[in-house]
C-alpha cells in the first residue's frame, strides 16, 4: 500500500529585522553627526575647497609621493637582501640580518629620523669613501652637506622599512613548500636561480598583502618627517607652513587628510589588482573587484534567504 502524498514542501523565508533595524540606527547616527558637524561650523568647507588645490599643497603631495615610493621600494630591496640572508646557513649572515631586523624594528622610527638628521652629523664630520687598505679617495665631503633633511628622512623611513619587509619575505619565503626547492636542485639549478624562478613567484601570494599595508602605512609615515623640517616640505609640513601663518588649523589639516586618503585609495586598488593577478592559479575564480562587492552587497542586502 502506497503511502499518502505528504504535499508540497512550503518554504518559509527567514525574516532578518535585526539586520532592518540596525541598517536604520547606524544611517540615523550617521545622519545625526553629519548634521551636527554641518551646523557647528566646525570646518569652513569653502577655505578647505580654496586651499585642496594650492600650488604649495600640490608640490608637497609630489614630495611625499615622491619619498614614499623611493624609501618603499629600497624598503622592499633591503627586506629581499636581509630574508636571504636570515634564511641562509652562513652564522655571520643570519646575525647580522637578526641585529638588523631587531634593532630598526625595536626602535620607533621618529627616533630614526633624529638619529639620522641630528645625530649623525654631531658624531660624523665628513663622508670619505676610499678604496680599502690604500689613501686612494674615491669621495669626500661634509657630513652636513651629504645629510640634508631629505636624505635624513629617506635613509630613516628606508631602513625602518626594510626590517619589516625581511620579516614578511622570510614569513613568504617559508610559505613554499620545501619540496619545490628539492626539484628544482635535482633539476641542477642553482640556489640563486631557485629563489628567484620557483620559490618567490610562489611566494608572491603571501608578501602582496602585508606589502600592500605596508606601502600605505610607509605614505602615512612619512608625515613624521615634518619634524625634521624637510625642505621643500612635504604634504603634512605643507599645510603645516600654511596654518601656521593663517591658523585654519583644522581646514588645513583637512585638505592634507583628504589627499591622504584620495592616495591610500589608490594603493588600495593597486594592492587589490595585484593579490589578483598574482592568485591565478591558486583560486579556482577571482576574487570580486572593490566595486562589486559594493554591488554585491547592496543587492544581498534585502534578499530572501530560505530556510
């Protein structure tokens, strides 16, 4: 005997109101500080919108790009050679990279950019560079001279940087399977050829991401050096010089908070195209772009899930 049909299975979507009622509070306090920002005149948006574009404002963003992409990429450099040489069966190596990455990490980088502009030139009263065990001067000239505000700045932001990025290549580096490093020697590369054709592409994977905060963390630092008075100022110091003749402080300090973060936008899509392109392979399909899932989100924010 066959058994009754039990019907047609009705399916109940399940109601979110928490995600409603929360969506409204977090739109309603955000609509509330808005608005009493607005009303408080607390920024004078028109002297913002007069200075965001100031020639001193845009030559101090050309400096701070500038510094930042040149002690990034000498950061990334040193975090490559300094990696190796933690990883390598040389005693001497492996120390003098473990004195490196401990001392530039365990000391703040402000204190760097002092060493280097007012300490270095107190001890040091010239830079000669010779040929070892002979008189033969290949260069010389004052320390004063060679340690300008700039070069303070980039060797303190550059070497900071490069113990950090040791860390994050060696985290990298170990990340490869040991075994890639076995069949490429029993293929007769060599040591060199093998870091650089097998295991860091592989290791790519993991060094974008931290490398990426790094780089956006490396254009906030470099605010830091408005104390050393860098000549011509960068973005921070730019404003700086400004307010400190017309004392809109606040205004001025909004103009160079929106070109940092109209910069570390920018970095952060660059990073976002370069996690992609270098997880081909890895992923069965991409990741969404930034703007779809923005896309994602607001369509899936009122859609039904069933139960």
């Amino acid at each position: 005997m066959s058994s009754p049909d039990p019907g047609a299975i009705r399916a109940v979507p399940v109601r979110h109101y928490g995600r409603w009622v929360s969506a409204a509070i977090v739109l309603l306090l955000a609509a509330w500080l808005i608005q009493a920002g607005v009303r408080s005149h607390f920024i004078d948006f028109s002297i913002v919108r007069r200075f965001l574009t100031r020639p001193i404002i845009l030559k101090g963003l050309r400096n701070t790009i500038i510094l930042s992409v040149l002690a990034q990429a000498t950061g990334i450099v040193l975090g490559v050679v300094f990696a190796v040489m933690r990883l390598s069966r040389n005693p001497v190596m492996k120390v003098v990279s473990a004195f490196y990455i401990w001392f530039f990490r365990g000391t703040p980088v402000l204190v760097q950019l002092f060493f280097w502009f007012n300490g270095v030139p107190s001890v040091f009263k010239h830079l000669t560079i010779a040929i070892p065990f002979t008189h033969v001067t290949l260069y010389s000239t004052p320390m004063v001279s060679f340690m300008t505000p700039f070069m303070a700045a980039f060797l303190g932001l550059s070497l900071n940087e490069g113990a950090y990025m040791a860390e994050i290549v060696r985290a990298g580096i170990l990340s490869v399977d040991e075994g890639q490093v076995d069949a490429a020697q029993a293929l007769g590369m060599r040591s060199m050829m093998t870091m650089r054709r097998i295991v860091l592409p592989q290791a790519m994977r993991v060094i974008i991401p931290p490398t990426g905060n790094e780089t956006i963390s490396m254009l906030k630092t470099s605010a830091l050096v408005s104390v050393i008075a860098l000549t011509p100022p960068e973005l921070l110091g730019a404003a700086e010089n400004i307010y400190a003749a017309n004392f809109k402080i606040i205004q001025l300090l909004t103009v160079a908070s929106i070109w940092y973060l109209a910069l570390t936008s920018l970095l952060y899509m660059g990073q976002y195209y370069l996690e992609r392109y270098y997880a081909r392979g890895a992923a069965r399909e991409f990741v969404p772009t930034p703007l779809q899932r923005i896309r994602m989100g607001l369509l899936s924010f009122g859609r039904r899930e069933w139960s």
